[in-house]
C-alpha cells in the first residue's frame, strides 16, 4: 500500500499494528476515476452494443434460414402439385377419349345418345324376324348405354379432378413464387445487415481495448474503495480502544464480555459478534479471527486466478478463501463439502469475513467469497482474471460464519451436477450451450415493440445497466413462457408481479411489472403456454413486458436466446469474437486463444511433438465476429451462426496435418490424449455426428478439475 496510508496507520498504535492490512499490490493503487459510474457505463454500453448487433444479425440470419426453407417446401409443394396435376389431365384426357369410342359405337348401332335407347329400341322390331332376336338386341342395347352412362361420369369426374389439381398447382406454385420472393428479399437484407455487423465491430475493437483497460482501472478503484472502507472501520476499533475478542468469546449474544453488547441486526442479536457503545454511537466488534481472515482476504487482491489454485502465486474460488480463514480453520477442498460444515447464518445478517456460497439446488454449489459490507465479497473470478472485489450475486446459496463452528442443525448441500462445473466462480468456464429444447418469443408476434435494450446505462437501475429487454405492449397482452420450466411466484417491489421460471441447468427467465399472473407457484410449464399478461406494475415508466435470462445467477443478453432458440454464453462479458487482443495469448503463426486455453494447448502441443516429431499444425483459432461473418457467407452450411461459434470465444481450433482424418495415428492420438490436457472433440463433430469435423477441438474441462 502507499507510504502515507501505512504512516497513518502506524500512528493508531500496537492494538491495530496486530490486525494491519498487508498490502495487496506491488506498487500503490492508482487513483480512482473520476467516475466510476461512467467507466463501468462505457464498458457495459460497448458490450451491449456488440451484443445487439450480433442478435439483431442473428435474427436476420434465422429469417432468412426459416424463409429459405419454407421456399425450398413450397418449390417442392409446387412441383409435387404440378406433376399430379399433369397426371390428373393426362387421365382425363384418356376417360375422355374412351368416351368417345363409346359415342361412335352407340352411333354406328343406331343408338345416337344414351338418352335416346329406349325409343331406338322400338324403332329396330319391325325389322326383327323373331322375338328372341329383339330380345337378344335389347340386351346388346341396354349393356351399351349402360356402358356409356359409366363412361361419361368416370370421364367428368377425371375432368373435374384435373381442373382442381391444375387450380392446386397454380395456388401452390403462386405460393412458391412468393416464398422465394421473400426469401430473396431477405437474403439482401442479411448481406447487408453481415456488413453492417462486420464494419461495426471492425471499428469497435480499438474501443474494446481501450474499454478492456477502463475495465481494469475501475476494477482497481473498486478494490481500493473497498479496502478503504474496512480501513476506516479498523481506525474506529482501534481509536476507541477496543481490542477485538477471540471468537468463542462472541459466539454467543447473551454471555458477552463487560461492557460488550449484542450486534442487533435485522432486529435480532448477531452470533459472532457484539457492539460497543461509545460516544453516542454503537461500534460493531468482530472477533480477532474474523478481522484476520478479512485482512488476509484483502492481502490476495490482484492475485491471478488459476483453477483450483491454492497460491501463493495463483488463487481458485476456493483456494482464496481457504487462504483467507487459515489458520484458524482450513476449509474442505470441494465448495459443496464447506456447506455442510459452518454454521449458517440469515441472509440479513451477513458480517464482514462470512463465507458466501452461490448456487443453486438443480445445479449445486460452484462459487465461493469472503463477505464485505455493501454487498461485496472477494473472490477469485475466472472472468476477472484475479482476486477481486465484487457484487454479492444474485444466487447466494448461504452465508456461513465459521467462527460459530459446526451447524446446530445438519446442513446439506445440494448434489452437484456437471452443469455446475459451467459456473466456476461464477463464470463459464469454457461455453456454456444453454439450449432447453423448443423455444418461443414471450410475446406473440405483432403484439409487442422493440424497447430498452440490455446493458443500457442509467441510474434508474440499480445495476447502473438494464439487466433485460424490454418490449412495450398493451396493457393484458398475453405473456408466454419461452421454454419449459417450474415457476416461482414474486413480488418484488421493483418488478411489482413477476414470474420467474427455472428451466434447469442454471438458466432461468424472468417476467416483470405485469397486470396479471396467471399460473401457480411451482407449476411446471411448457414453451408459449401463457403465464401472465403485460402491465406497469412496480418500477415502471409504462406498460411493457422486462424480460430477463439469468444463466448461473448472471443476467445476461436475451435477445440471443431469442434469435436462436437457444444461446452459448462465453466469459469475462465479452461479447463473441469482440475480446480484446489483452486478453489473449498467442500461440505462433498469428494464431490466438484465451490464455488458460493457450497455455493448455501448448503443452498439448509439446508433447504431440514428443509422439510425431512434428509440430501440431493448426489452421485457426480465435476467430472475430467479422471473420465468423465472412466464413458463414462463405460457408453458409459449414460454418456456426455468427455470435455463437466457440472460436469467438477463443476455446476452439482447427488442426491439420493428419489429424483432420478420421482413423489416423495422428487423430487417434489426440482421441486418446487430448483430454488430459483439457481438449476435446465435441461429439457432434464425431464420425456419424451432427456434423464430421475431425479437424475441430475444443477447451473443456481441465484435468487438474
């Protein structure tokens, strides 16, 4: 830290000499900004802006694909109708000539119509020279006109049919041509907008540098605030002359030391800690312990992150807070096994120094941080790259006090599941496909507008940023569910009414300020089954649906979603293939990674030598958003919807040299090697997947998780 901050320090004496602030930096903090508000604004609003343009492209993208398709059905709808149509008129036409030879026959006998037999009949006896020959040509008369009666419905009939396959044909040929009309007429509308899109994040990437480095600058502001305040507090412990207790001391409110009061919080006494009246005011009194563990919390800010690091030159989630509590306890190496063994404490009362756990119960625990006041913690957080001051998320799990030793009542951790390991320190660790099956819009078509977007800056959110999408709409326009999920019931006051559907897999979605709700807590619902209707109900300026997706607690862009039915979600929010250039790592040749992803496929890279004596070749690798738009021009059929392809988010390559055919040593190798260093091959790349790719791996999990 500074000289002057450890000068004015040293001046409160021995009492806070004992419990003083290492420093958590080489070399002093740099000044705050001169708005931090603004910075953060900057670097959201960019994100969001990139975010757009990729959904809005997305949409495009998806109409054009669906309006390709329906042509292609309705071309060979009308093809299908004018073939059967052709065959309709070729067998009338047949009926029709049958007829005919019907006609001549009756006309060559005598009989000129059908309608005319009976009295030709008559006019043939006189001529007869007995009765058994009129008899006989009776018969021959009758069989011929009934003959002829068939004849002539069977060829109507096989008329009538041709004039309605052929009236068929037209309609779905005028279909088709309308279809391919419309289909054209959006493929020059995605063209134009993979233009638009690609220019604008061309120009953006200088911007996101620079946004990249305010990042960090308001990352270190946020870090010195936050020690500043837990400094103020310790110059108030150690300015009154209060010598903080040893932790059983605090445990329990009703037997505290002299002149010590319980903490009341949330109207109830706080275990762990008390109060001291002095001068009017009170002073909150944590234990020795806590104020240690707290200091040591602060003493790892900027380390990097590392996963499952334990230090000292690397931190996990875990591994900082398991720093920060030792000696005095040494946490279990797994974050759902840390649950079970402290006791927890109300959500109201969360003190400086308790263990926070995020989380859910379909997904598990997969986040740990050391409580600050106002709603901070520090924690190791992938997407920062380091230890970091940051926002309680909205998916704490439980606040544990370890201090008051095992739980009074078991207390047991939801089963982690795979999905978890997606929200390490509550981020993706690679990307996370969040598909949920069929996916619908939350508002039908033509109902809704386009409003607030998300990450729009102002100060009416809490946030400082929008967290949804907003789609102005008339007051009881239904609402729908966009996939399938259970429904929980709130009423919050800034949302009013809200239904908040869980889909599984940590991805949930939000529906705020409506005028009605129009399902049970805790009913399972389906995609577009009505859940509510629109309203202003809360903080609201007007009547609109606020639509949220929240993917491991995190709001996150919904308009992805909702372009494709489904999303990948990358790290450190950045949008796809809009990462700044900082945050990667180079591997030669001009190709990039992020850089856990590099160092990993480095060593890969090492020993695939080792094996062939031959360098692993690669053919590409990071890929920015204007190069996923000009391949997926290109390569329409091959090539991931722009915004969504792993190589956007730096975890990708393509790799030659024998190991883009199925059945080599080469691909073999990497089949039987590759995981150990975290590189898979997705399985809809396999032989008889989705789409054969040998060429292509991915980072996964690392295999030191």
């Amino acid at each position: 830290m500074g000289s002057r901050r450890g000068l004015r320090l040293a001046a409160l004496g021995t009492l806070l000499a004992v419990f003083a602030l290492p420093a958590y930096a080489d070399n002093p903090t740099p000044p705050p900004p001169a708005s931090v508000t603004d910075l953060n604004r900057s670097l959201e609003q960019l994100q969001a802006e990139a975010a757009a343009v990729q959904a809005d492209f997305a949409k495009a993208t998806i109409a054009y694909t669906t309006a390709l398709k329906a042509a292609q059905t309705a071309e060979a709808a009308a093809k299908k109708a004018e073939t059967s149509a052709a065959a309709s008129k070729g067998r009338a036409d047949t009926e029709r000539k049958r007829l005919g030879l019907l006609t001549v026959q009756a006309y060559q006998t005598g009989i000129p119509t059908v309608m005319g037999a009976e009295s030709m009949l008559w006019s043939l006896a006189p001529i007869a020279e007995n009765l058994q020959e009129i008899a006989d040509r009776q018969t021959a008369i009758q069989q011929l006109g009934s003959t002829q009666v068939s004849q002539y419905q069977t060829a109507m009939s096989a008329e009538n049919a041709a004039v309605k396959a052929k009236a068929e044909a037209a309609t779905k040929r005028a279909a088709a041509n309308e279809a391919a009309g419309k289909a054209k007429q959006l493929s020059a509308e995605v063209q134009q907008k993979a233009a638009d899109a690609a220019m604008m994040m061309e120009s953006q990437a200088a911007d996101l540098d620079g946004a990249s480095a305010l990042s960090k600058q308001l990352q270190l502001a946020r870090n010195q605030q936050a020690l500043a305040r837990w400094q103020t507090y310790l110059t108030e412990v150690a300015t009154a002359k209060i010598t903080p207790p040893a932790a059983a001391v605090l445990k329990n409110p009703a037997k505290l030391p002299t002149g010590m009061q319980p903490l009341i919080d949330a109207g109830a006494p706080v275990p762990g800690a008390a109060s001291v009246a002095q001068g009017g005011r009170s002073i909150r009194v944590l234990s020795a312990e806590t104020i240690r563990a707290v200091n040591q919390a602060f003493s790892l800010l900027g380390k990097p992150y590392g996963v499952a690091a334990t230090g000292p030159d690397s931190y996990g989630c875990l591994g900082a807070a398991r720093v920060a509590w030792q000696p005095y306890t040494t946490l279990p190496n797994l974050i759902g096994k840390v649950y079970p063994n402290y006791q927890a404490v109300p959500a109201s009362q969360v003190q400086p120094g308790d263990l926070l756990v995020m989380g859910s119960k379909s997904l598990g625990l997969f986040h740990i941080g050391v409580a600050l006041d106002s709603g901070e913690m520090i924690a190791a957080d992938e997407a920062k790259g380091s230890v970091v001051v940051t926002r309680v998320p909205d998916n704490l799990y439980a606040a544990l006090r370890p201090t008051l030793g095992k739980p009074v009542k078991p207390q047991v951790a939801p089963v982690a599941t795979s999905e978890a390991y997606a929200f390490r320190c509550g981020n993706t660790a690679t990307s996370y496909n969040a598909a949920t099956g069929s996916w619908t819009w939350p508002l039908a078509e033509g109902t809704y507008e386009i409003g607030t977007s998300f990450g729009q800056a102002g100060e009416m959110w809490a946030t400082g940023f929008h967290t949804g999408q907003d789609f102005p709409a008339a007051v009881g326009t239904p609402v729908r569910a966009v996939t399938s999920g259970v429904v929980r019931v709130e009423h919050p006051a800034w949302a009013g009414n809200l239904v908040r559907i869980d889909h599984g897999n940590g991805l949930e979605t939000l529906y705020a300020h409506l005028s009605s709700i129009d399902v049970a807590d805790g009913a399972q619902v389906t995609a577009g089954q009505r859940i509510g209707a629109v309203g202003s109900e809360g903080n609201s300026t007007g009547p609109h649906l606020h639509f949220e997706v929240h993917l491991g607690g995190d709001a996150v862009n919904p308009m992805p979603f909702l372009a494709t039915g489904s999303a990948i979600v990358g790290w450190g929010g950045y949008s796809n293939g809009m990462i700044p250039a900082s945050k990667l790592c180079a591997l030669g040749s001009g190709h990039k990674l992020r850089c856990d992803a590099a160092a990993a496929y480095l060593q890969l890279a090492r020993a695939y030598r080792a094996q062939f004596g031959k360098t692993l070749c690669i053919t590409d690798s990071y890929r920015s958003y204007s190069a996923q738009v000009s391949l997926y021009a290109r390569k329409p059929s091959l090539a991931a919807l722009p915004g969504t392809s792993n190589h956007g988010w730096g975890v990708a390559v393509d790799l030659c040299g024998g190991v883009d055919r199925f059945g080599t040593a080469q691909y073999q190798w990497m089949k039987a090697h590759a995981a150990q260093f975290g590189w898979l091959h997705p399985s809809w790349a396999d032989q008889g997947g989705n789409r054969e790719e040998p060429w292509h791996w991915e980072f996964g999990k690392p295999a030191v998780s």
